[in-house]
C-alpha cells in the first residue's frame, strides 16, 4: 500500500495499554485468536465461564485503541474548515456535553468534538474505580451504564468517518480496515445490546449491509 510508514503509526491518543500477565491480557489475546477465526458473530460471545463486565471492558478498551488508530490516519483531512460541525450526514449533527465540565451541549468542530470524546473515554479507562485493572477489584454497580455511554460516543467516530471522510479512507486503502473494525465493533454491541438502535441510525444501511452477509 502507499500509506508510508509515519503516516499509519501516527496516533491520535496514546494507546491504553492491557498490563501483560493479567487476566484482561489474556482475554484480550483470546479476543485476538477468535478474530483471526473469521467468524465474526461467535468472537464477539462472552467465553465461557468469563465475567461479562471483564469482558466489555477489555474489548472497550480495544475499540478505543482501533478507532484512535483509525481516526489517526485521517486527522489531516478532518479540519475546522473541512468538518465545522460534528456531523454523520446531512441529518445527523452531534454537539458535546460531558455532564461534568461541559454540562450544556455545545456546537463544535468535528475535531474539536472528537478530541474531547477521546480524551473523557479515555479518562474513563484510566478510571481505576470503573476499569478496575487488578484481579479481584470488583467492577462498580454503574459500569454497564457506563460502558454503553463510551460505546455510543466511540459509534459517532465511526459515523463520522464514514459519512465524511471515507474517500480520504479509500485512498489510504483503509477502507478493509476500517469495515473490519466496525463490523467488530456492531456485533458486540449488538451481541450485548449495549446500543439504541436510534443511535444507530447514521449507520443503520451498513449495518445491515454488514449484517446480511454474515447470516
């Protein structure tokens, strides 16, 4: 491919890293082995005799670090100018509030937008009372209503760069990547059901698209 090598390896957020020799580690590897199967529907189950909270948030973690990957590829072309909006389409627009800093919705640029979502996600993971990396650390009553907020901001990423930028991601030849990522990502949530369907809605001809051929 003709992505040089800066441009590819050139991230948008540091990388959340698994600690190596912990149990999520482990997960996540086995995450890897399935994937490498193909079979996409049966990679997204939660493995036998696995907590389900340790499950989604090893592969929250993951997605983060995919979609961080990708977005990175196309940060150039994602700018005040090019994108002053965050939208997913003609009908779909996104304005920021995070509840705490920002309490009122506000209207931003799609990178602006996009590196305030990154960066409360990634607050969130680093959050050793919500993401408990230590064995036994239980998981808090609240983290399913919080791993569902991540994945549905993490989804407008997806919206975005679909809607806006995929001809800069044709070019890069992105393009397998990017439909091999998402398709990941829509099967989990739709496996646990961590997703509106009406927040689906940008997407809902690819997800179908994505759906029917895997039945």
């Amino acid at each position: 491919p003709l992505i040089s090598g800066s441009r590819s390896s050139k991230t948008f957020k540091p990388k959340k890293n698994i600690p190596e020799g912990s149990h999520q580690y482990e997960l996540l590897k086995h995450a890897e082995a399935t994937l490498g199967s193909g079979n996409l529907r049966q990679a997204v189950m939660l493995p036998e005799g696995e907590d389900l909270n340790e499950w989604i948030a090893v592969n929250t973690v993951d997605f983060f670090n995919q979609i961080n990957m990708l977005y990175g590829t196309i940060t150039e072309f994602c700018t005040e100018t090019s994108c002053p909006v965050m939208s997913a389409g003609p009908r779909y627009e996104y304005h920021w509030a995070d509840g705490t800093n920002i309490k009122k919705p506000i209207k931003c640029s799609a990178p602006k937008y996009i590196d305030y979502l990154m960066t409360w996600v990634q607050d969130q993971l680093d959050d050793e009372t919500l993401f408990p990396s230590k064995i036994g650390v239980p998981f808090p009553k609240n983290f399913m209503s919080v791993a569902k907020t991540i994945l549905k901001r993490l989804f407008r990423v997806y919206a975005h760069i679909y809607h806006q930028h995929f001809d800069s991601v044709m070019r890069l030849q992105e393009e397998a990547h990017l439909n091999t990522s998402f398709k990941h990502f829509i099967f989990f949530v739709q496996e646990f059901n961590l997703i509106d369907r009406r927040e689906l809605a940008p997407l809902q001809e690819l997800i179908e698209k994505l759906g029917s051929k895997d039945r």
